[in-house]
C-alpha cells in the first residue's frame, strides 16, 4: 500500500477585490511552474468549483505518484521536511503574492483507492 498513489487539496476563496481571472491567470504561469519546479515530482491542478456548496471557490490539487514520495516533503501532518523548507523559502515571493489574493481554507491529503 505504500506506493499507492496520493493527492491532496488546498480549498480556498478570494479575498475581496481581487479579480477572478487575474488570480486564476497567476496560479497558471507564475504559481504551478514554479511549485512544480521548487517541488519536483509534485503536479498540481487549480480547480474551481461551478456547482454546489462551494460555488465558485477553488482547490488546488497536488498529486504525487505515491504516499512515500508525498511523506519526503511533508513526513507527518504539518510537518516539513527540510527539503520541502529549502522549497518553501525558494517560493516565499510566490506564496506572499498568492496570499495577498486569496483567503485560505481547509486541506485534506487523499488516497487514490482505484
């Protein structure tokens, strides 16, 4: 079970003011290539949602091919590796300016069961 595939999802809003596509045009070329660069072997999607509860809101969803490659960054819950530290501080410009756009809500990692 240890090389089961595993992703997981920050969910988040925009913070008043900001501009739907201006954010969702900054995730795409400037947000994802430089985690998936900083991150390497992490993928990640923006999601939004067009129907339900959460109407609107987004997801970014990270995928890594198995659960030991995810435990490499983070090791237990809100625990980072160095690795993933040395990452974080490389991104540090990028994680303000996404900061400044959204407002942050729940995570969660995932199993991929089939």
């Amino acid at each position: 079970i240890m090389n089961q595939s595993m992703m997981a999802n920050w969910n988040f809003k925009l913070k008043k003011g900001v501009d739907a596509t201006e954010l969702e045009e900054m995730i795409l070329k400037e947000f994802i290539p430089a985690y998936e660069e900083n991150f390497a072997g992490i993928k990640l999607f923006l999601l939004k949602s067009d129907r339900g509860t959460n109407q609107g809101e987004y997801s970014i969803l990270l995928v890594f091919d198995s659960i030991d490659e995810r435990n490499e960054w983070w090791p237990a819950q809100d625990q980072s590796s160095d690795k993933a530290e040395e990452a974080a501080g490389r991104m540090a410009e990028m994680y303000e300016k996404l900061q400044s756009m959204i407002e942050m809500g729940t995570g969660n990692d995932w199993l991929v069961i089939k």
